[in-house]
C-alpha cells in the first residue's frame, strides 16, 4: 500500500467493501485521524483513545500533543455513538459509547472544563 494523496476531514476511503469516514481528530498529534465505517458502527480511533489495562484513557499527558484538542476529538468521536471501537493501543471495545462518555467527563475535570 502506497499513498498516493492527502486525507482532509470529510473525505472517505474504501477499505475491502468498506467505506470509510475521515475524520480529522487532532490531539495525539497535530494531522491525526480516526476512520469511522457508519453502516456497521465500526470506529478505528487510533491513538485518539486507549484501552489499558482494561480503561479507557484518552491520549494525555507527555505523549500528547494537545490535551484540549484531543478531548474536543473525543467528544467528537463520542457523538457517533460507535458500537465498536478499535484502538492503537489495546482490545477491541464493543458497546463503546458510555465508556466513551465516562473517560470524557473524566478528562473534562481533570481539565477543569465544564
């Protein structure tokens, strides 16, 4: 597989009988994206959010480029309301939704962001 052009958010790509949405989700790192497949509720956040140790983190801390921005991501990840989410870091997440919810309410304090 070699690229052959840039991804802009909205943008979608066919992946097997697949089509893929773009989404452009900053915060791990500036041009980050996620992939969303809307017919089957199947979300590949990437780096977006992990699953360690059986919780649900966003990306945070040193390894992030922009806290804030990766919890707007989040939140926009979240309206989905994905039924399964695959992440960079991690098992699969089924049923993704409220946990999705749960970590951005957290972050949200932690941010001090109402």
């Amino acid at each position: 597989f070699e690229p052959d052009r840039w991804l802009d958010d909205g943008d979608t790509v066919q992946f097997g009988d697949q089509t893929l949405q773009v989404i452009h989700t900053p915060g791990h790192t500036p041009g980050h994206c996620s992939f969303y497949a809307g017919g089957s509720g199947l979300l590949f956040a990437g780096d977006a959010f992990k699953n360690m140790g059986g919780q649900l983190r966003l990306s945070e801390g040193f390894n992030t480029w922009d806290e804030r921005a990766a919890l707007h991501s989040a939140v926009r990840l979240s309206a989905l309301e994905p039924a399964v989410m695959c992440m960079g870091h991690g098992p699969v997440l089924r049923a993704a939704a409220p946990a999705m919810q749960r970590v951005i309410a957290a972050h949200k304090r932690r941010l001090q962001i109402s």
